[in-house]
C-alpha cells in the first residue's frame, strides 16, 4: 500500500508504504532503561503541559452547578486565576504530581514494551499481535495507576 496522493507532482519523493514506519519507536533492542527514561521525561512534560488545566478543571468541578457560576468557561477561569491569586497558582502542587509522573510512566513505558514482546512472541511467533498490545497496554496501565493516582490523590 503506498500513502501517495494521486495526481501531485512526487518525482524523487521516496513512496511511503505505512508497514516499517517505526517514529515513534525506540531503536530495536533499546534496554528497558532507557524506555523508563523516555517514559519519565514524557510523562513529565506531559503532565507539566496538562497541570494548569487540570487546575482550572478541579477548581470549576469544585463549584455549585449554578448558572452564576463564577466561572463561564476554562479560559475565563484560568485568566482570573492568574489576575487574583497570581501567575503561579495554576502550577500550585505541580511538585507533587512530578514526583509521581515520573516514576510511574516510566514503569508504565518499561512495562508495557516488556509484555508486549513477551505476549507477542507467545500468541504470535512474528512477535507483534493487536491482542498483545492490549494486554501489555492494560497491564502497563493498571501499574502506572498504581503509582499516579496516590500523588494525585495527595494534591486533590
């Protein structure tokens, strides 16, 4: 199958053919260190970039549902927030959310690319199986779970 689009001008464009595109994988054989580390700097940076609205959405949720509510939307909240309490109060407790992103989406990469490989290659001998994937992504899931939702728990 090649991902060219008909009728535009490809000469010298190499075809695509969606079967080996690996960007967003690890190199083959990467040590389970390093998908920890990959895991931790993304879930870090992830919850780093999500924190701010998360506070929006814990504070609107935290309100009565009232047609006068002091907030109309996330972007009004977020900018009165900002203008009353100051520019660092959506990032209030970030801290604590750091200290359980990152150890728990670390397991969660290590542990979802370790049960991917060895499901795979139990259920299917080629090694990758759309069963696998599901398996090794619940488990990793319910491991990350295990970590993040105690520090969560704790800035709530």
């Amino acid at each position: 199958m090649e991902l060219r689009s008909p009728g535009l001008p490809m000469e010298g464009v190499p075809a695509l053919t969606g079967d080996n595109d690996e960007y967003e994988s690890l190199p083959e054989g990467a040590s389970p260190v390093i998908h920890m580390l990959a895991g931790a700097v993304a879930g870090v940076l992830e919850h780093t970039v999500m924190y701010p609205v998360d506070s929006v959405k814990t504070r609107m949720q935290s309100l009565q549902p009232d047609p006068n509510a002091k907030y109309k939307g996330v972007g009004e909240a977020l900018k009165r927030m900002i203008r009353t309490e100051g520019l660092l109060t959506p990032l209030r407790g970030i801290n604590v959310t750091m200290l359980g992103a990152g150890p728990a989406h670390a397991l969660y990469f290590a542990c979802y690319e370790k049960m991917k490989t060895s499901i795979g290659s139990m259920i299917n001998h080629a090694g990758n199986s759309h069963v696998a994937n599901g398996v090794a992504g619940s488990l990793a899931t319910l491991l990350h779970d295990a970590v993040m939702n105690p520090a969560e728990a704790a800035v709530k």
